[in-house]
C-alpha cells in the first residue's frame, strides 16, 4: 500500500446510501423473523409472497441466519478496529 499524505486521503466515510439500504435490510430481516405474523405480504410486491415462502417453509434458517450474520458484523468490526489500532 502506498502512502498517503494526509488522514483525509487515507480515511472515506461510507456512502450514505449503502448505510441506508443495510439499515433498511437489517430492519426488514428483524421484522421477519421476530413479528411475521405482522407482516403485510401482500401489500410488499413480488418481496411479500418471497418472504412469506420463507417465513412458513424456513423460519429456522431465517433466525440462525440472524444471529450469525449479526456475529459476522460484530466480528469484522472487531477485526477492523484492530487493523486500526496498528
């Protein structure tokens, strides 16, 4: 890696509309398998009958896929904080 010349160069912030579209997607993934009964499906567009096959036929596969992606973030974080303390 090259050097830079200053922080500014070095550090970007994220696009907002990357924070916003995992925003949105980790709230709709909580809403799904937390509250499905709560879901209006049909009001969704082609996402709602998706959803609501995954909701009746692989609830379990949603919840572990829940918390192990919650575990993934938490671990990258983790590990990037690291790199930036070196």
């Amino acid at each position: 890696m090259g050097s830079t010349g200053s922080d500014k160069d070095y550090f970007q912030r994220g696009s907002l509309l990357w924070f916003a579209v995992i925003t949105l997607s980790f709230g709709y993934y909580t809403w799904v398998v937390f509250w499905p009964q709560s879901i209006p499906y049909q009001s969704l567009g082609p996402l709602g009958p998706f959803t609501q096959y995954l909701v009746d036929h692989h609830h379990a596969l949603l919840h572990n896929g829940y918390w192990i992606a919650w575990l993934i973030h938490i671990g990258e974080s983790l590990y990037a904080m690291a790199l930036c303390k070196q």
